[in-house]
C-alpha cells in the first residue's frame, strides 16, 4: 500500500484539485471510460477461514463510492459498453461501469440492492461451473487449507506439479502466496488434482459433501443469478473453471469460453456478449485467445487492474480496462482516482 501515495491524494482533494477535475470531467466529458472492479461486499468477521483479498469494500462505504460516482459520472450497462466497441452508438458523457467478478451470493443480498438504492445498474461476471457445480472458488479453498492445517506442521511436500517444499512453520504467508502465484501461472494445471494433493498433506478433510455445504450462503446458485437480473442487473461471462485464459491449452479454450457463454444463455434466456478475464491480464498480444473469443461469439473482453479505458485511437474490444478496488480507496483516494486514474496502482 502506497501510504504517500493517499498522503498526496488526500492533500490534492483539501485544497480543491480533485473536485475540481471531477467537476471539469462532469461538464465536459472525459477521454476514459472508467470501468470499476469488485468481488465482495461484505464486512469480514475477524477470525475468517477464507481469502481476505476478494473483499473489497464493507456495505457503508460501497454506498459512499456509489453516491461519489453518481455524482459526477454516467454509470452504464453492458449494452451501452457493446454498443460503443461495435461502433453502433457512443458512450454518454463520462461514462462509467460498477463490475462484480466472480459470483459471491453477497452481490446479490448486499452489493445489487445497494446499486438499486443508486439507481445503478451493476454488471456482474460469473464463473459459472462454481454456480452449476456448487464449487469453492479455488482461492477460497486454498486459504481454507491453509487456515485449518493442523497446528505445529512444519515443511510439507507436495509432489504435483512439481515437487514443492512449503515451510508453514517459518513462512506461512510466503507458502501461500507460492500456492496463489502457481495457480495463476502454471500452464494446463490440473486444479482438483493440485488442491487434493495439498488437503492431504496440510491434513485438512476435503470432500465434496463438505463443499458443497460450504458453498450454502456463500456462491450464488442459477436461482440466485435469475434474482440478481430480475433485480435489473446484468449478468455476463467469468469463464466456467476461473483459470487465466493464458494457462488453458488451446483445445480447452472453447469449454471455458463458448461453454461459459451457453451456461449462462441456457439459464437466463437470453444473449450473453462479454467477458471479464479471471485474473485480468492484459491478451493484447495473444491472437489465439482473442480468436477463441471471437469464435466463442464474444462482442466485448474486459482486463483487470489495468486502469482507465482510454476512448482514443485504435478500439481493442478485447482488450476493455478496468480499475481494480481495493480495500483503501476510501474518501479522497477514491475520488482522486476517479478523476485521475494514475494515481491509482
Ligand atoms: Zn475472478
């Protein structure tokens, strides 16, 4: 966390700078769509077994932020955004879109009434063999391991997908931040075959009884999903298993795109067009994925964590940025990066 960084920001907003930008961005418009990223609403109890990195905002101030984006911004669905990749119709005057990855049951109880209450309309993406198939999101279990691993484990090994030593004694955050990094990374990694292995060595039970218990209260079920859009919010694509796009062979490709596409048509009734990348690196240059997307009848592709979407030059429909919310884009910081992006990171 860049504690300067807020220093400046907030310094920037008491004498005025901020609000003047955003005023100025009001009136005049802005060269940017402003795409802003969420995973969680939610108020984390103290002692919390899951990942602590997807909650995002607690309830008061995701309604401060909204209440700070309408004031100065136009926020917009998906069909406004497709609309203006497909050249059909321009975006309105500084245009922004509030996005939710992911699929948590806490956009629905908690983020989507808190738009509604905004009057905004919200676009959500899901991941949807965790909906279909009641699955933990692998990042989720991956913490819950950790979290309960029997006390006093000192080095564990894992044998796949490669031989691993993870001291959990000496450097419990470091082992799993390795564990994080190699799911993003490793290329056709086998998920269940990674995350069984790593249950039987931190000595937690896993089954799949047990998941499908957890996943109650927790990731939304396609009745859930149905309520979310019935609510009058978008619901789009997160792919089906959440693997970056760059660690799936070619041949896979097509489930997690195409497949993502059907689940969601198939159990909304309607056409789906875009899609958030899980992980959210940048394919500008990775030609089979984009074609992949295109072939899977993707109109429009979002990134993550990559900031502001500059309106100028040549469109990338697959390549749409987003902002990523953190925990402290709270207050002054919030609204400096809403006026200047680059001071976000
Ligand atoms: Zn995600």
């Amino acid at each position: 966390m860049s504690s300067s960084r807020q220093r400046l920001c907030s310094l920037l907003d008491r004498v005025g700078l901020i609000e003047g930008v955003l005023r100025a961005r009001a009136r005049f418009g802005s060269p940017y769509l402003t795409v802003l990223t969420y995973h969680r609403v939610f108020d984390a109890p103290e002692v919390y077994p899951f990942d602590r990195g997807v909650i995002d905002v607690g309830p008061e101030a995701f309604d401060a932020q909204l209440k700070t984006l309408g004031k100065y911004f136009n926020v917009v669905g998906i069909d406004e955004v497709c609309a203006h990749f497909s050249g059909e119709e321009a975006l309105p005057k500084n245009a922004a879109v509030v996005s939710f990855d992911d699929g948590y049951l806490d956009n629905l109880e908690v983020a989507a009434p808190i738009l509604n209450d905004n009057g905004m309309k919200g676009v959500f993406f899901m991941a949807t063999s965790y909906i279909e198939e009641r699955r933990i999101y692998w990042w989720d279990r991956i913490n819950y391991l950790f979290h309960h691993a029997k006390p006093g484990q000192g080095k564990i090994t894992l044998a796949y997908p490669a031989h691993l030593e993870l001291d959990l004694e000496g450097d419990r955050a470091g082992a799993l931040a390795t564990i994080l990094q190699l799911m993003k990374i490793q290329f056709d990694l086998d998920v269940e075959r990674m995350l069984d292995g790593m249950a039987d060595a931190l000595g937690v039970p896993w089954n799949r009884d047990i998941e499908r218990e957890m996943c109650e209260g927790f990731v939304m079920t396609w009745d859930d999903v149905r309520a979310l859009r019935k609510m009058g919010m978008d619901v789009q694509s997160h792919t089906r298993s959440h693997r970056a796009l760059q660690t799936v062979p070619h041949g896979e490709l097509a489930s997690e795109l195409a497949g993502a596409k059907q689940d969601l048509e198939r159990e909304l009734g309607e056409t789906v067009d875009s899609i958030s990348y899980p992980i959210g690196r940048s394919l500008t240059s990775l030609g089979p994925i984009k074609e992949a997307l295109r072939d899977a009848g993707y109109k429009v592709g979002f990134t993550n964590a990559t900031g502001a979407h500059p309106l100028w030059g040549e469109p990338d429909c697959y390549d749409v940025r987003r902002i990523a919310i953190e925990p402290e884009y709270k207050g002054s910081f919030f609204r400096s990066v809403l006026a200047v992006p680059q001071l976000g990171y």
